[in-house]
C-alpha cells in the first residue's frame, strides 16, 4: 500500500550540502532513504529546522519527496546543542503548519527528534519508529564526556517508540545494556550512495592510504598520524609512502600546499609534508575515486556508531583498517573485508598498514570481498525494502491495538 510518510530530522536538513556544520552523515541518510522509499511509491515529508535563510520554506525533491523548513523562532543556524531549548516552539509551529493527522507513519532521527516524535505520536496515535545515528552513552564511553540530558532523554525514547531501529548489532547490544525495557529494535544497516562502487581494475601505480573525514580527536586522526610516522621512520613503507587525507574545514586547510594550517595539525606532521596530502572536503564522485586507487582506508575512530566511511570504502573494493569500536565491528568484517584495530594504539595500526602495504594480494583478496559485501548489505533498494516492511509490521500492531480498544 502507497504510505505518507513523515520524517523529522531536526538539525539534518537532506537538502544541506554535505560537509557542513550540521550536514554529515544523518542527512544523507535521511535525503537517501526519503528517495529509496519514494522508489517505493511513498510519499514522504520530511520536517527539520530552517538553518538556511536563503531556502524556500517548502522545497520538493524526487518525485514524491518534500522538505517542510520549521524556522522555531530563529531562521538561520543554530548548533544543535541549542535547538532543545526550541522543541516548544518548534512543536507549535509544526503543528500548525502541516496537518500531523494525515500521516500514516512517522520516524525520528536523532534524539532532538525523538522528544518531538514522542509528542506527536502522543498526540495523534501516529505508529512511531525511531532512528538514533548516535547515542550519547557511546560518546561517553569513548570521550569520558557525559550528557545528563541527552542520555535521560534517549532512554525514555527507546522505551516509548513503537520500534527503534539500530543501524548494526552492536547498537542494538549497547541499547539493550544501558535502557531497561526497551522498545521492539530492528536492526537494518545504512545504504550507500550508487557512486561508490569499483572502478574499471587496474594496478596502483603509487598506492597509498586514505582517510576521510572530520579532523578531530575522535576520529582518530592524531593516532593514524602517528601510527604512519612510525612506519616512515622504521623503513617498513617505501620512501614514494603516501597518506592522503580527505575532509576538514576549508579555513583550516592550504588547499595549494594540500597541508593543515591550524598549528596542532601542523605540529603533528612536521618532517612528514612530503609524504602526506590534506585534500579539504571532497564530492561523493571523488571520495568514490580516492577510495578506488588506495591500498586501504583507514578509519581509526574512538567511536561510531555506523561507520560511513567504512561502508563507502568496501562498496568501492577497498580494505578497511577500523577500530574495533561500536557499529565499525559489525561494517567491516575482520580478515574478510577489512582488518581490526584497538582504538588509539598506533603500534596496532602502524602494524595493521604494514601488513596490506607488505602484503598485495591479501589487500586484493581483502577488497574483493569488501566489495561483494558492501553491494549485498548496503544498498539502498534492499535498506528501503527492509524499512518498508517494518512500517507494515507497526501499522499493522498498531491498527490491531486500536480495533481491541
């Protein structure tokens, strides 16, 4: 049956171009699924914050795809960290914008969202299916840092949605050890976008490995910087060794010495300029290529959830070096697509690299897999067929539960 599908996603406009303050990975997933689902012959409305004065209030994409722009009081940027504050209004306006009663499903991402999904499933008896993309005790567990609210928020959340889903296995163990009672979890993974996929096959000339993302301690950057320095100055790569590095903000990179300029960075590669590329923000068409010609992707976070990066790497029949940390365990699969390291420990890595770089045909054997994998696991046709039978499954309950009342 043809569905009206409402998403909010409150700091994850799909439209945003990615790279941006609030436009990563959640966006996407919403702009990806939102289309697979119009695929599907869904309508589906998505509601999320206006960051960005210079957009239209109601702006459609796909065939049956709209985003419905709440401004809450402030058109324009906000951190996410200051949008709770706005849940009130962000409600009120809502509500009186569109009509919430016409809605045969509804699905929250991110816990902000979850706090308005709660309320309007309240409201109007909508079935009510929850997304979290993170969640703060993962972050706490792998920063030290604890938010109080955030954490009492996402606790009540996964108790009161009708399903949750959980993006891998071990998401769904990690709700399951930090809320009592949970809600039903479904675990259906993250699709990948059609351009990540293995290029015509040809030998690496100059292989090297690559990194994409966010320039941050939790990603791992420092500890992949110095994992790669100790290779260089034990002589276990080549002299012509390269580390190619995508992402970062733009007033933080000299884009025509392809080097950081913010003095941490710098301080971290000093000696190292000539064997390390810092390339800024790259397209998904791009990130594809680098991913193509590199020996391996490095992807050494203190914590993900997912692991995008990860997932895009293996489409495109590349090995991934991960951190065996939260959903990157369950993405890349140990001597079969990729390699596991302890987070943080650069002999571990240092070790890690040396052995595809040492080792050809097993990082081809490696990538051959990654490939085969990613296409059966990650692609948004069999995401989208997974989420749609799941709204069958919790309208049904739910229609169920209302024809016994």
């Amino acid at each position: 049956m043809q569905k009206k599908i409402v998403f909010i996603s409150d700091h994850g406009d799909p439209l945003a171009p990615l790279g941006g303050e609030q436009a990563g990975g959640q966006n996407n997933y919403v702009k990806q699924l939102a289309l697979s689902l119009d695929k599907r012959g869904h309508m589906v409305d998505v509601i999320t914050h206006w960051a960005d004065a210079n957009t239209s209030r109601i702006e459609k994409f796909g065939s049956r795809c709209r985003v419905i722009r709440v401004s809450a009081g402030v058109k324009g940027y906000v951190p996410k960290s200051e949008l709770y504050d706005m849940l009130f209004d962000f409600y009120d306006e809502m509500r009186n914008l569109i009509n919430l009663s016409t809605y045969d499903v509804l699905h929250t991402h991110y816990w902000l969202s979850g706090l308005l999904g709660a309320k309007v499933a309240e409201d109007y008896g909508t079935p009510w299916i929850h997304t979290s993309h993170s969640l703060g005790v993962a972050k706490e567990q792998a920063t030290g840092i604890t938010e109080s609210k955030r954490i009492a928020a996402e606790k009540l959340i996964l108790q009161v949605a009708d399903t949750v889903v959980a993006t891998t296995a071990s998401e769904r163990k990690l709700i399951n050890s930090f809320v009592e009672n949970p809600s039903p979890i479904k675990v259906i993974p993250i699709g990948v976008d059609h351009r990540f996929k293995p290029f015509n096959p040809k030998e690496k000339v100059q292989p090297y490995f690559a990194f994409a993302g966010r320039l941050e301690a939790t990603k791992g950057i420092h500890t992949l910087l110095n994992a790669f320095r100790l290779l260089l100055e034990r002589h276990e790569l080549p002299p012509s060794a390269k580390l190619v590095i995508a992402g970062g903000d733009p007033d933080k990179i000299d884009m025509e010495r392809k080097l950081p300029t913010c003095p941490k960075l710098k301080k971290a590669i000093a000696g190292l300029e000539q064997h390390i590329d810092f390339l800024g923000a790259r397209s998904q068409r791009q990130l594809a290529e680098l991913f193509n010609e590199a020996l391996a992707v490095v992807v050494p976070s203190t914590y993900e959830s997912f692991g995008m990066v990860a997932a895009e790497a293996q489409a495109c029949g590349s090995p991934v070096i991960a951190s065996k940390v939260g959903g990157l365990q369950d993405v890349v699969r140990n001597n079969e697509t990729g390699v596991h390291v302890e987070k943080e420990n650069k002999e571990h890595l240092a070790f890690a690299m040396k052995l595809i770089a040492a080792n050809r045909e097993f990082a081809r054997s490696l990538g051959r897999r990654a490939a085969a994998h990613a296409q059966r696991e990650f692609n948004w046709y069999t995401v989208a067929k997974k989420m749609d039978g799941l709204y069958e499954v919790v309208l049904f309950e739910k229609q169920k539960v209302l024809a016994s009342d």
